[in-house]
C-alpha cells in the first residue's frame, strides 16, 4: 500500500522505443487520471542516440502521440517518418518462379459497404478467374498508395485525413525525439546501468541499485531492458510462452539504402517473401529501411544476407547490415507486483503486420487505467495480465494466417508452415467455420484486441481463400451489387482525391516549413 498523500513514485529502467514512450504516455495521462501526484523516473544506461532501423506502425499510433501532446509536423520532421496506407505482400501466396507478379494489398479502414449491407459474400461466389482482387474493389486504398497519395492535405488538422493511416519511421530517432520533448517536462533521467533489483519475500521490488552504487526506490517498476527482462523476471521464474514453433522466423539482417528524394517515397510497407522468411522494405524521408526477417532453422546468416544483397541488386560485399535477435514469444506474468514489463522484456511477436509499437502502446493504455486502481490498493495485475495475453494470442493467429495458407512448397520453410501442427487450435477453428460463412465480428469477442474480422477478410482473400462459398451459384443481384459497390468506389475515390496530396508535395511542404 502506498503512503497516503505521498507522490506515486514510477521508475522506468530502459530507454529505447519503449522506455520513452511509456514516459511520455504516462507523464502526461496519469495526472489526468491518478488521484495523487505522480513522479516518473528513467534510467538508461547511455544517453548515446541509438542506430535506428526503418520501422513500420499501424493507425493506434497516431492516438497514442496525441495523447503524449505531440505535433504531427513535428513528429513527421525529427522522426524521418512517411505515411502508410497499409502492407503489400508480394509472393506469398506462390513462388516467383511459379507467378512473378503474385501481389495483395491489406490496406487500413474496412471493407467498403452498400449503405448497411456489406456484397463480400455476394463477391465471394464470382468466378475468381474474372472477379477483381478483394482489396481492390473494397479499398481505394491501394490504388492511391501505389499512386504514391499522401492520407491527408496540408490543411487537416494533426493526426487527422480523408484516410485511416499509420506511420513508417526511424525507431532511433522517435526514442530521441520523445526524449527532447519530455526533458522540458517532469520527467527525470538518470543515467546510469541497473545492477541489481532487491526482492522481498512476497517478490516485489524494493529497490534497484545503479552502477554508482545509488539506489532507486518507487511504489512501481517498469521494465523495458529489452529480451533481457531484467526485472520482470529477476528471479527466473517468470515463465515465458515460446511461440517459436508457430511463428518461425527469429533473426533478421537490416539495412539502409538512399531512395530518390521524395519523388520516391510510397506509401505502405512493402514485404516480399523468400525460401525462409520475408523482406521488409519502407520509404523513409530521407532512405530506405530494407530487412531480411528469417528462421535461423531454415537457413544461416550467409544466405540470409545473400537473399537481400539479391533483393537489393547490389553486391553482397557492398551493403552495410546489422544482425539482430528474436525471442518469439511472451511473458505469462505481464505485471508482477509492483513492476509491469513494456516492449521486448514482455515480449515480441516478429515485425510482419508492424505490431511492435502497437504492444508497447497498448500496454500504456491499459496502465492509464490500472494505475489509479493500483493506488487505491486494488490489484489489478491478473486483469492487466490477461488482456495483454488476449493482444499476444490474438496477434499470432492472425501472422500465422499469412503463412498456413500459402500455396508455395518450394522450400521447407513454407512446408512446415503449412503443417497442421504449427497452426494454432484457435485458428484452425475460424479457418473451420470460414469455410461456409464470411470473417464475422462475432468470431472476435474481445473489444481489446489488433486484428479482428475485417483484417481476416483482406488477409484470407487476397491469399486466395475460397471455402465452399463459390460452390454455390451467385445470387441474380450479385452482378448488380458489384456493378453498385464499383460506382461507391469510385465516388470515394474522387472525393478522398480532393482531400489528400501527393507523398512529394505534402513531405516538400513540411521540410519547407
């Protein structure tokens, strides 16, 4: 229990993505939320701007940094960061070998409707031979992001367009651009290495000791020490749910190459998949973030690093990368006691569907209103602990859509991915039930949670899903439907166009200002 009247004390260990943006959230919430005063300390081990890597986000983000009081311009300026329509995949569904320009588009927002009434089912039942790709006569989303269509105009207001939208940014420079902006706040930082973290009996935190010799004492620890899990599992029995034999990739090489100014820059993430992963490629401002994401079973760095040298059309030899590390899984325990894991030390998920930034922020959301609980001596802790299980669960199944659908058998990669073993229980059963019905809201019972069944419907389709539903001979008013939801698509077209600019002219805009 803390002392009554006495400030909350928060000590943050770990700067990075996810130390930094937790300050800011929650240097900025709790006040509006806590019925005492908080004070938030972080301590990282060196005040050295971190080497970011291109980093793609989804649509959460852009409340989350309204939240922190940021400035959109502002944000977009000091974090090298473009817009992002959503995520094409290229050859996952078959082998280049096999169809060169195999290609589907999850784009943000939901499936277009006719009024209420949504044709999927209607679209469904056409012969896939002659029928549109799912996203393209859903979406006007693909279409204005291969067109290289900025979300929004100059003139809306900040995190605000004609368009769902997210972000691709350089993670190095949003840590230090979160941190210029709450030097100027309540928030203090030390630097220093933690070396040691005091348990009592009951295994709370009483307190953690620098490399000074210092010690740090607060009513609540967050730890954001990365795959380390220095606190959150001090005392190594804080179990760990591997999903590595669901989700197999787990090392991943990166680079940076230059683009061709903002003449270049697109919008959506591009990833192309190969023998035993994928590549990321994003336009930043001023480059681009290409990485090879792999199984370390399925291959070894060599080829991984060939693989993208070849993406790339350079010479292996003439590409600087960096080598990182995956632990594919999560923490069973999210909040013990008096300290919350946030970022790598809860847990990680591999970067297909950008879903990093978007943990990182779901836990600080959730903490906005279980801190105040935490203060008044309730223990919300199993709650906190079983909505975060809910977000890890559910973002698994979804990734491992991508893979167990896939038609390519061209490596032992894509073989094993399809083995029943490998697929989720909770995703064999929807893949059940979607043989004769549509993605449905009711499938997803949780309000918190990433993915839910507009996601499916783009995902499941654009890899060529098709159940038992074309079987049946398409409804007399399908072509009516279809020829309906064509001319609400192209009226949306026409109306987001005079809305929005293109990628070149709103970034010249902005370097301007």
């Amino acid at each position: 229990m803390l002392t009554p009247g006495a400030p909350m004390r928060i000590v943050i260990v770990g700067g990075g993505t996810a130390g930094w943006l937790t300050a800011a959230f929650l240097s900025r919430q709790l006040p509006l939320t806590a019925s005492r005063k908080i004070e938030i300390t972080l301590v990282e081990a060196s005040d050295i701007p971190t080497v970011g890597v291109g980093e793609a986000t989804i649509p959460s983000l852009r409340q989350t940094l309204a939240a922190c009081g940021m400035g959109e311009a502002e944000f977009l300026k000091n974090c090298d960061a473009t817009f992002k329509h959503g995520i094409r995949f290229q050859q996952w569904r078959r082998a280049v070998e096999t169809d060169p320009g195999e290609a589907y588009f999850h784009p943000f927002g939901d499936p277009l409707t006719i009024g209420t009434i949504s044709p999927v089912r209607q679209w469904s039942r056409l012969d896939p031979s002659t029928r549109s790709a799912f996203a393209d006569i859903f979406s006007v989303q693909p279409e204005l992001a291969l067109a290289g269509r900025a979300p929004k105009h100059l003139r809306d207001g900040d995190f605000d367009g004609a368009l769902p939208y997210a972000y691709h940014l350089d993670a190095g420079k949003f840590a230090e651009f979160l941190k210029r902006g709450l030097r100027q706040r309540t928030v203090t930082q030390i630097i220093a290495k933690v070396v040691d973290a005091d348990q009592d009996e009951a295994g709370n935190i009483n307190h953690v000791t620098l490399d000074s010799g210092d010690r740090l004492t607060a009513d609540l620890y967050i730890d954001c020490t990365g795959f380390s899990a220095r606190l959150i599992n001090a005392d190594k029995t804080n179990s760990f749910i591997s999903k590595s034999h669901q989700l197999f990739v787990d090392r991943a090489v990166t680079t940076r190459v230059a683009h061709g100014g903002v003449e270049a820059i697109n919008g959506y993430t591009n990833c192309t998949a190969q023998s035993s992963g994928w590549i990321w490629d994003i336009a930043l401002r001023n480059r681009r973030g290409v990485g090879h994401v792999y199984s370390s079973r399925h291959t070894d760095d060599e080829e991984a690093t060939s693989d993208l040298a070849a993406y790339l059309g350079l010479p292996k030899d003439e590409i600087e990368t960096r080598k990182l590390d995956m632990r594919i899984g999560y923490h069973a325990q999210q909040w013990r006691r008096n300290c919350v894991a946030i970022g790598l030390s809860s847990g990680f998920l591999e970067p297909l569907e950008s879903t990093g930034i978007y943990l990182i922020e779901m836990a600080n959301w959730a903490l906005a209103d279980f801190i105040p609980r935490f203060i008044a001596g309730a223990a919300p802790q199993a709650k906190y602990n079983s909505i975060m299980a809910n977000h890890y669960e559910n973002i698994v199944d979804f990734l491992k859509l991508h893979y167990c659908l896939s038609e390519r058998r061209d490596s032992a990669f894509w073989r094993d991915n399809v083995s029943d073993e490998s697929i989720p229980e909770t995703l064999k059963s929807n893949l059940a039930t979607w043989r004769d019905a549509i993605p449905s809201v009711y499938d997803f019972d949780r309000t918190t949670q990433c993915f839910s069944a507009t996601n499916y419907q783009f995902v499941l389709f654009g890899m060529g899903w098709r159940g038992h539903l074309q079987s049946e001979s398409p409804d007399p008013l399908t072509q009516q439907m279809m020829d309906e939801l064509a001319r609400r698509r192209e009226q949306l077209k026409q109306f987001v166009l005079r809305d929005t600019m293109p990628n070149s002219e709103i970034f010249a805009a902005i370097n301007a200002a």
